[in-house]
C-alpha cells in the first residue's frame, strides 16, 4: 500500500493507494509541521488516527510533502517518526513547495508556484526543476499574505484601535480577544501559527469592507515584492497558486498581481488531488 500525503500546518491529507494504484481510502489529521512541534506531538497526531495505525504495517511507500520540510533538520525529525509508526515503508520526505508545484503544474510547462495557506512561499518550476531562492524564516519574520499573516495584522490593527469601530464589535463577537487568551496561544501552545491563521476567516467573510481590502492588497503587494518578483521573468510566465488564503481571495489577489504586470494562472484550494494524478502517471 502507498501513502499520498500533503501535509500543511492546519491539517494534512492522506490519500491510499493499493498495488493497482486505486484509491482505498482518504483521511485528514491534524497538521505535522516539524518547525514548530515536537516528535511526540507529530506521533500522536498520526497515531491518533484509527485508519492509519490500524494499517500501518501494510505500508510500503509514502510520498510526504509538507510544510516546514524545507530543510534536512525537521525533514529527517519527521522522517524518524513516520519510520517509528510504519516500519515496512520507504519513506520519502519533501517540503510543501513540491506539491504546489506537481499539482498546478503540467510538465514542461515553465512557471512560478507559490503557497498561501497558513504560511506562504513561492518557487519558480522551469518545466523540470524546482528552484527555491529564500529560505523561509517562518511565520514571524516572513510569511507575506499568509493567514497567519491577516491574523497576526487583524490582531495588532484592534488593539491599536486601527479597525472601524462596526467591524471591531463584531470581532469581538466572533473571537475570544482578551489578551491572556491571544499570549497564552502564541506562547504557551503548540502552533502559534496556526492560531493566528483562524483570524484570516473574519477578513475573508468582511473582505468588501474598506479596511479589509486595503489590508488585503497590502498583504498580497509584499508577498508578490518579495517573493514573486525575485524571479526575472515573473511578467512573463503564469503565477499558479495552492491553498486557501489564495483560493477564498483569488479576485483580490488577480488584481494586485495585474497591477504589478503579473499573470495569475491556476488556483487550487488544496494539491492533494493533483498529487495523486501525478504519482499516477509516475506509475
């Protein structure tokens, strides 16, 4: 049996395979970052779900990519656990950036693939290889548009009074906002990242409002600056993209990235799908 796993810092996909390349079954866990959880906590998220561990032993591949894979520490962390939980497996560990790429793009086709999820970050694919130029120094210091991006804004915008007074009650209504809850979340429990990406749902769901367009524009604006942008030929070639924040905002994010002489391509919610279709014509 064949595991297909994307894995985000939200929650992860798994897809089933059996020898004829069928699917057997699909499940969901909790997400398996290995940035910013321990091998206990990565175990337990796994072992908690009864499909996998009930046939674990039936396991002889898996193709994970997840985020916070992007370099060998927390790569081989979470390789060291899955081989703990499925000891029959080859197990082969990728970041995130690698499933956007497979599941936006056809091969061959040059292109520029990026991630607005939780977290964000954007590769060039030349129709072959995936190049990645920043690494990502996470979500406090990087991380541009992302959804822990619009919560860590929305959060600092209401307690610097910076939110219309209307749109702040119902905030409130919609968030527990005392600061003992906000610190005790960021930094006290596992996946402060995370946390801050549930906020993203109230921009999503007032995005008509004038505040949350400017913040909105201004989130996409850094991220195709810094990120996009670092490619020579980004006017030139489609600017595909996976994930929710991306998916649930694709106007706003066509229209910052029109005004900046870019071409958005493909936008898909989540790669899983796409993954599965390219092992398939792999096989």
């Amino acid at each position: 049996m064949k595991l297909i796993v994307d894995s985000g810092s939200t929650k992860t996909d798994w897809i089933a395979l059996n020898p004829q390349n069928e699917v057997i079954y699909e499940t969901q866990t909790l997400g398996l970052n290995p940035q910013v959880l321990s091998d206990q906590i990565l175990e337990e998220r796994i072992i908690n779900n009864y499909e996998l561990y009930r046939k674990r032993k039936s396991v002889n591949y898996i193709h994970f990519y997840g985020a916070g894979c992007g370099t060998r520490p927390p790569r081989e962390l979470l390789q060291k656990v899955l081989q703990g939980i499925f000891p029959n497996a080859t197990i082969e560990v990728k970041e995130d950036t690698y499933a956007a790429v497979y599941a936006a793009t056809e091969r061959g086709n040059e292109s520029i693939v990026c991630i607005l999820g939780t977290g964000s970050n954007c590769s060039y694919f030349d129709g072959q290889n995936v190049e990645q130029r920043i690494d990502s120094l996470g979500y406090i210091l990087m991380d541009d548009g992302s959804g822990n991006y619009f919560g860590r804004q929305l959060l600092r915008d209401y307690y610097f009074n910076k939110i219309p007074e209307k749109m702040a009650a119902v905030f409130e209504e919609s968030f527990d906002l005392s600061s003992e809850s906000i610190k005790t979340n960021l930094y006290k429990k596992p996946n402060p990242n995370t946390y801050l990406a549930t906020f993203a749902r109230f921009l999503i769901e007032n995005k008509e409002n004038e505040y949350s367009q400017n913040l909105i524009k201004k989130g996409f604006a850094l991220f195709a600056q810094n990120q996009i942008m670092q490619f020579e030929n980004a006017a030139n070639i489609p600017v595909h993209f996976i994930g929710s924040i991306a998916y649930f905002l694709k106007d706003e994010l066509a229209e910052v990235l029109n005004e900046l002489g870019l071409t958005i391509g493909n936008v898909h919610k989540k790669p899983i799908d796409g993954l599965v279709e390219y092992h398939l014509k792999l096989a």
